[in-house]
C-alpha cells in the first residue's frame, strides 16, 4: 500500500545503514569492560525508619517520604529519637528507590564499629515514590521543596544534643543529585543548611533526554544560578561519573562547569578514583563497594574533632576530597603533615651510586636507610623515578636536607608526593625542582614473612617521553603506527599527540617481551587525559598482549596546552611494542553516545521531506506518489544542512545576532553543541542518512501494521463498503474532537495525542478494509459471471464512487498513500509525548490529573488536524487553495527541526502540528 516495491540500491543502502548503527549501538551498550565493581553486602537486615513528618507537609506531598537506614541493634537503638550522630541525606535518582541507600549506609556503620562508634553518621533517605523525571521535568521542582523540608526535619531531631549538627551532608544519585544543586535556588533557602553535596553519575550540564520543556527550564534555572552566583557559593561539591559503562549518562554530562573564581567543585570519573579504579554503570555506581569504600573514608577524614560533625572549613574539604578522589599518596590524610624527619643514628645506612637500583626485602629484622646521592645523578640525567609494592601507609620515601659523610640527618617525607597505583606506589621527581636535597633517602623498615620490591632508576625526560601521533579518523583501522621501548626501564611517557577530540576512538595494543624469571609480573598502562580526571588504568602480567581503548568524555578545551599520555609502568628487562590504530566502531559508538538523543529529529526532518513530495506531486500529477519514492528523492541532506550552516554563520555577526534576538528565536542547536566540544566532522550527515534509514524502515512498518490491522478487521467483522460521500465519515468528528479535549483538560495531554492517533489509525484501517473489500469484489466480477444480485451490488459500487462521489480506487490508494505518511509522522509524535503518559500512569493513585501538563498546548492543534485528516481524502485538496502552499511548508519545516529541535526534542512536535494543520484545512480551503 504504502511502499511498493523499491530499487535493491536503495534496499542495499537502507541495510548498510542499519549495520552502521547496530555497530555504534553494540559499542555503547556493550563495548566497555566487564563490571568489576565488588557488591555490598550488609552483615545485619537492613530496616528503615519511616520519619514522621508534618501534616502539611504530608498532605502538600502524599507521594513523597521519609525514612532513617539501620540495621540490627543500631537500628534498634534508635527507634526512639532523638539522634547523635552526622547526619546524611541520600537522595535517589530517576526511578530510583529510597533503599539504594543501604550500600553506603551500611558501609558507613562497619566502618563506625571498626573506631568503636567514636564517630558515626546516621543515614537518611527520600521516597520520591520511583517518580520518572528523566521523562517528566514538571515534579522537579516539587521534589526540591520537599527536600528543603525534610533538612529541617532532620536537623530537629538533633535538638538538645551536645553537638548537634547545623547542616546535613547530601549524596545524591543521578537526578537527585541535580535537585540537590537545585536547593540553592529557592528563596528561603540557606546556604549553610548543606556542608558538603557528593553526586553520583549526575547529569549537571544537560538533560541525557530533554523531553519537555519542564526538564529544560529547570536545568536552565540551576545552571545560570550556579554560574551567576558562583562567588557567592561556599557548597564544596563532587560529581563522580561512571565512565563508559554508565550509558544512560554519558560522563560528560557530569562535569560541573569550571570557573576562574569556583574552586569548590571537583569532578571525576570512577576509573580514576583511587583505589576504586573501575568504571561503573548508572545503578551499580550506588553499591559499588570500591566506591562507597572511598567515599566513607572521606567523610571520615571529614570530621572536625571539635565539633564531631563534619568540618566548615572550605580548604580541609577540597584537601579531603583531593586526597581520596583525585591523587591517593598511599599515606592517611593529614590537614597539616610533618614534613620534616629527623633520622636516628644509630640506623642501618647503605649509599647507592648507581643508576638503577632493585631491593628485595624480606625477612629483614632490622630497618635499613638506602641514600642515593644527587650530585653526580643532576649531571647526567633530569628525573629520578621510585616504586614500591608495599602499600602501606607509612613512610619510604625521603630527600636529606642535612646529611654528613656517613648518614643523613634530617630530611622531608617525599612520600606525600607519591602516587598509589593498583599494584604499587609510585614517584616521579624533576631533580631540578630539588637542588637544595643532597640525597633521595629510601627507608626499609623491619620486614617479617612478607615481602616486596623497590626499584629506583634515574634517567633523562627525553629517553622516556616517546611521542606518537594517533592515526587518522578515516584511516578506518586500516593503518597503524608503533613505537617500541627496548630501554628496559620502569616508566615511560608516551605522547598521543593529536587525541583531543570526543569523536576519535582507538585501539591500543601493547606487547610485552620478557627474559625468563619475570613471568607474573604485572604492568600498569595508565591513560592520563590532563584536562579532566578522567584517567583509566590497565593492568597486565607480563608477557602479554594487552587491547586498551581510547576515547574521551571530555574534549580538550580551546585554551589548553597539554598532551593526552598513555603513562607506562613496566617491567624492568622487558620489551614493549605499543600499536595504535583507529577504531570505526567505537567511533560510531561515540557518535551514539553523544549524538543519539538527536536521532528522533533526524527521522522526522526526512518524513516532512518525504511528506511534502508526496504534497508537491499532488499539486503537479494529481496523485500522490509512494512514501518510499519520495524519501529516496526529496530526504538529502544537502536540502536541510545548509541552511543550517549558514544561519550559524550568520550568527557570527552581530547585526544578525541582535535581529536574531529581537525575533525571540531560541539559540541555535549547533551553537549549543560547538560550546560543549559536541562537534563531530559530518555528524549531521551521518545522522541524516541513519534518520532517513530509519524513516524508511518505520514507514515500512506501519505500511505492514495497517495492512495486518485491515486484514483482522475484515476476518472479524466481514465486508466493507466505501462511504457514499467523502464528507459522511467526518460525522463523528465534532464529537472526537470535543472528546479529545475533555481528556486532556481532565486527565493527561499525553493521553490525548494517544487517543486521537488511534483514532486516525482506526479511520485508515478501515478505509485500507473498504479498498480490499472493493478489489476483491471487482476481481469476483473478472474472473465469474455475476449473479443478478451480484451484479446489483456491484453496479451500486460503481454508481457510488464514480458519479455521485467523484471516488475512484486511484483516489483511495492515494489517500491511503498520504494516511501512511501521516501515521508514520504521527508515530513519533506519540513517542515523543509518551514520557508525560507513563509519568501520569504511574502516579495515577495520587492524582488524577497531570499538572503541570507539558503536551496540554499542543492537544489544542494536534488533535482537531488528526480528527480532520482521518476523515479525508487527497480527491478534496487537490483544488484547494492552500495546497501550493502547504507543499512548500516541510522544507522550512525539516530545517527547523534540525536547527531548533535536535537537542530539544519537546519542539519537533510543534513542527509536525504545523504541517498537519495546514493539510487539514487545505481540505476545506
């Protein structure tokens, strides 16, 4: 009916693109390293306290509650409130439950009966009731003032205690996290009311799926408030993202934005947290035990001993939250270290002059001091690189300040400047930056039964900095380039130069050699990205072959300098050859993951493309040509992106901007995506041709669906004929319409547009049932001499179509050709506004109506243009005066969608409803 037949080109390309994007797809959902989170268990039933709130409150908010986390005899012990503990406030995420919170709460008590309930943090939850607001923005801000509320109700049940808290922490998972930001927003709230905000895979900079103007605003809200007012906020602030393996939040959607003047927001991704090392996705980042592990252990070091409660001073959090998140020296986090040592005499001293140094030490009864002399070093090499594999928190590594002959007397701890690694901690020093050290003291303590390794080696910046440029985005795979270290050293830098953008991705291959006698060794392949923490570390035993993927969160800002590295911690007498080349599924991966919430606007610029051929071919033939002809000859690219193009050139004058602004017209999507480093070299080209791809496969379906959907109706109900007159199947149509309003003004608009497209539906079925019934009949007549009775029949068709009604089967293929078309676009429509549905279904028991309602306006034009176009045929608008114009209108309109629609999908129904507005009253014009 709707597609017939098309050329095996178009067929072949149409496949080759579903390829295409099964590749990109497969990488984001698949593509990723396995989870290696460790699961929290908790040692006693967890139980949770419902905390009784105000009546009002209650009742201003009957889905919403809250609880207090327990378990065992800490919860029993405080049933009976008040408390005395630090409080914290968990708040979950998008259909997220308020018992996510026992995996932090329950690692928090372990760690509590380790120091003997010296400190402990009570734990409090939300019930946002599973609410969807990754789909509904509209209870957002609801959900901000309940949570501005239930820290006033938390801080009462400390009234009266020695050292009751003035502030609560908050962790806040996904979404929550943003209406923890959101706070700060209101009028009466105070600032001081929030010691500490840690998020968990929060989209702070964009909605992952803008899907009503509700979760627009909102974000808009608290972004310029936070941007704005950024002096002003003293609220130290993490964001740990999940890293590839969170693919329903992208990492770079978690960065908070980085201001010359804000130096109290920190954000990281999990790969690079110190001893948690993995990457998380979006639910597992709650109970990830390495996780949570190191988020307690900061709150711990939090803690003002003073006041028990955590700390007020600004610096000792960033120190804090540095210490743990950022950079671990493998030491326990002091606010203010000794740096100075003095050493004992009457210690074991061994000075070293060589160049490169390995001790094993095991079964040592006596601590020993191994000096290496700088003097002779400074002259031939610039670095000096140590490692060690005892992990401990002590001590090993120092620079003498004053030293005689025979020993060293006095020296600074260098160990707060070493780096904790999986397997080792490690330190790196320009020996330039240290004139005034004689000495690089290595300290041994007293070792029994176990054992470990310190190497130390000294060597010059350019034997160990090796560039190598990454291969080219369209080299395909196909190329490759290589360096390899036969230095047999234990660090080397390797440059990528040229890895800056987010739409490069690439394969790594590295291959270790060994003597014998190093086998089970382990290397360590550290991708740094100096621009953002978003490093991630590899581990392999030597020899191997070990694949590493390399791909960015984060583009490299225009300002920046540094050069991405791939820092390798190897193996002493081993060889290594590094191999990198391009990977073109993992950059169609990228271009998913970045790009994919645009691909709806895709589909529908190519069926308004389509659509308005058939339109233009009415005006010009008299009949409508088939969908898919029309999407292979009016859908290109070069229709739409120009414009596109050209308006953000134009932009870039300032004359243009200010009569751009004067118009009130929104900011260009191709704006707001150069300003996130979102650009990809032909991203819109390719998004046009997977959206026409996909244009093609959906009007394909629905051609099948209306076609099985006519063939039930028939079996079901038998026969049917033709209306008599084109206008008597419109006689519902005043009560559909009124109908359809009614629903929408009572209950959810969302549920409207559902209705009125099954409606539409309903009116074409039937329409395809009349035309099969009719086909049949006349192919009755060729083949058999009819009946008297037959043949009485058969003639009453041809007086009513022919004669009285001007309707021919040509007309009704035609109009079932337009209707497929129109049930295609529509589809998306329903898609688009079904988050609004779902939301409304879900919370159905607490009210009946959804308020605020973001698909209200558009039922108002939508559902009368769908009630009219059920109920017509192409026969009516071929004379009509409107329709030169309305074939004009789907170009202007396919640009829109593109230019305004693709990052706020919420708009591109409101160009669709223009379209079928106009063809609607072309057939009364």
């Amino acid at each position: 009916m709707f597609l017939p037949s098309v050329s095996l080109w178009n067929l072949a390309f149409y496949a080759f693109m579903v390829v295409l994007a099964t590749l990109g797809v497969w990488d984001v959902f698949f593509g990723f390293e396995e989870n290696k989170c460790s699961m929290s268990y908790m040692f006693e039933y967890p139980e949770y306290q419902k905390i009784e709130l105000p009546k009002k409150l209650t009742k201003r908010y009957p889905s919403y509650e809250l609880y207090l986390y327990g378990e065992g005899s800490y919860a029993d012990e405080h049933k009976a409130l008040p408390l005395t503990g630090i409080p914290v406030l968990f708040l979950p995420g998008n259909a997220g439950s308020y018992k996510q919170v026992r995996s932090i709460g329950s690692i928090a008590l372990r760690k509590a009966e380790d120091i003997d309930f010296k400190y402990h943090f009570d734990f409090f939850s939300v019930n946002f009731n599973e609410e969807l607001v990754a789909l509904y923005g509209g209870s957002l801000k609801k959900q901000t003032k309940f949570v501005h509320q239930c820290i006033k109700t938390i801080l009462k049940l400390y009234k009266g205690q020695e050292f009751a808290p003035t502030s609560v922490t908050i962790v806040g998972h996904s979404m929550g996290g943003l209406v923890a930001r959101a706070l700060l927003t209101l009028k009466n709230f105070k600032q001081d009311l929030i010691n500490l905000l840690v998020t968990q895979a929060t989209p702070h900079v964009a909605p992952v799926m803008p899907l009503d103007r509700f979760i627009t605003e909102f974000y808009m809200n608290v972004n310029d408030y936070w941007i704005s007012n950024a002096r002003n906020i003293n609220l130290t602030t993490l964001s740990v993202a999940g890293g590839f393996r969170d693919y329903q939040v992208r990492s770079g959607l978690t960065f908070l934005p980085k201001l010359s003047h804000q130096t109290s927001a920190l954000s990281v991704v999990s790969s690079a947290v110190p001893k948690t090392w993995v990457s998380t996705d979006h639910l597992s980042i709650v109970w990830c035990k390495q996780l949570q592990l190191t988020t307690i252990r900061a709150f711990l070091d939090l803690i003002d001993a003073d006041t028990k409660q955590i700390t007020q001073k600004p610096k000792k959090k960033l120190l804090v939250l540095n210490h743990h998140f950022i950079r671990h020296p493998a030491k326990q986090f002091e606010e203010n270290p000794s740096i100075i040592s003095d050493f004992p005499g009457s210690s074991k001293w061994i000075s070293v002059k060589m160049a490169k140094w390995s001790h094993v030490a095991q079964n040592n009864s006596e601590k020993a001091y191994f000096a290496f002399p700088l003097a002779n070093h400074r002259k031939s090499y610039s670095h000096a690189y140590c490692q060690s594999t005892m992990l401990d928190t002590n001590s090993w590594i120092f620079g003498c300040i004053n030293s005689t002959s025979s020993m060293c007397r006095q020296g600074i701890d260098l160990s707060w400047k070493a780096e904790l690694l999986p397997t080792i901690k490690s330190l790196t020093l320009r020996l330039q930056d240290y004139t005034f050290l004689s000495h690089i003291v290595i300290y041994i303590p007293p070792v029994h039964g176990s054992k470990f390794f310190i190497d130390c080696e000294f060597f010059k910046k350019e034997a160990r900095s090796i560039q190598l440029p990454v291969t080219h985005l369209f080299s395909f795979g196909l190329t490759s380039r290589k360096v390899i270290l036969n230095l047999r050293g234990l660090y080397y830098n390797i440059e990528l130069l040229n890895f800056e953008q987010i739409y490069q991705a690439f394969k790594v291959n590295v291959v270790s050699k060994c003597s014998k006698g190093k086998e089970g060794k382990t290397s360590i392949y550290k991708l740094h990205i100096p621009w953002s923490y978003e490093d991630s570390l590899t581990i392999a035993q030597v020899p191997s072959s070990t694949e590493i993927s390399l791909k960015l969160h984060v583009a490299q800002p225009e300002n920046d300098s540094h050069v991405a590295l791939l820092k390798m911690y190897t193996v002493p007498d081993c060889k290594y050859e590094v191999t990198i080349k391009t990977s073109f599924p993992q950059i169609l991966g990228q271009v998913v993951r970045f790009h994919g919430g645009a691909f709806p606007a895709y589909v529908v610029s190519s069926i308004l493309l389509a659509y308005g051929g058939q339109l233009s071919s009415v005006l010009s033939t008299g009949y409508c040509l088939d969908y898919a002809t029309m999407l292979d000859k009016e859908a290109k690219p070069y229709r739409v992106d120009p414009f596109v193009i050209m308006i953000k050139f134009l932009l870039g004058y300032g004359w243009f901007k200010e009569l751009w602004d004067t118009l009130f017209l929104p900011e260009l999507e191709a704006i707001v995506l150069t300003s996130q480093s979102m650009c990809f070299p032909l991203v819109s080209l390719i998004l046009f041709l997977l959206g026409t791809c996909t244009a093609y496969w959906s009007g394909l379906l629905s051609s099948a669906s209306v076609q099985l959907l006519s063939s039930l109706w028939l079996a079901v109900k038998g026969p049917v004929e033709l209306p008599k007159d084109v206008r008597s199947s419109a006689s519902d149509l005043p009560f559909a319409t009124s109908f359809f309003f009614i629903v929408s003004w009572t209950t959810c608009g969302a549920l409207s547009i559902l209705l009125s497209y099954l409606y539409y539906v309903f009116k074409v079925v039937h329409l395809q049932a009349c035309l099969t019934t009719f086909r049949n009949s006349q192919s009755q007549q060729v083949n058999t001499k009819p009946s008297r009775r037959s043949e009485k029949k058969a003639n009453h068709y041809k007086d009513s179509l022919v004669p009285s009604l001007r309707l021919s089967a040509q007309d009704v293929e035609d109009s079932l050709r337009m209707h497929g078309t129109v049930i295609n676009l529509l589809t998306w429509v329903v898609l688009l506004s079904l988050p609004s549905l779902i939301y409304w279904l879900k919370n159905l028991g607490y009210y009946f109506k959804l308020q605020p309602d973001p698909c209200k306006p558009l039922v108002f034009f939508l559902t009368p243009a769908i009630g009219m176009l059920g109920n017509s045929y192409t026969v009516t608008i071929k004379s009509s005066k409107l329709l030169k114009s309305t074939s004009q209108l789907p170009l202007p309109l396919a640009v829109g969608v593109i230019a305004f629609g693709s990052t706020h999908l919420y708009r591109v129904p409101n160009f669709v409803v223009v379209l079928l507005l106009y063809h609607a009253l072309s057939n009364f014009m």
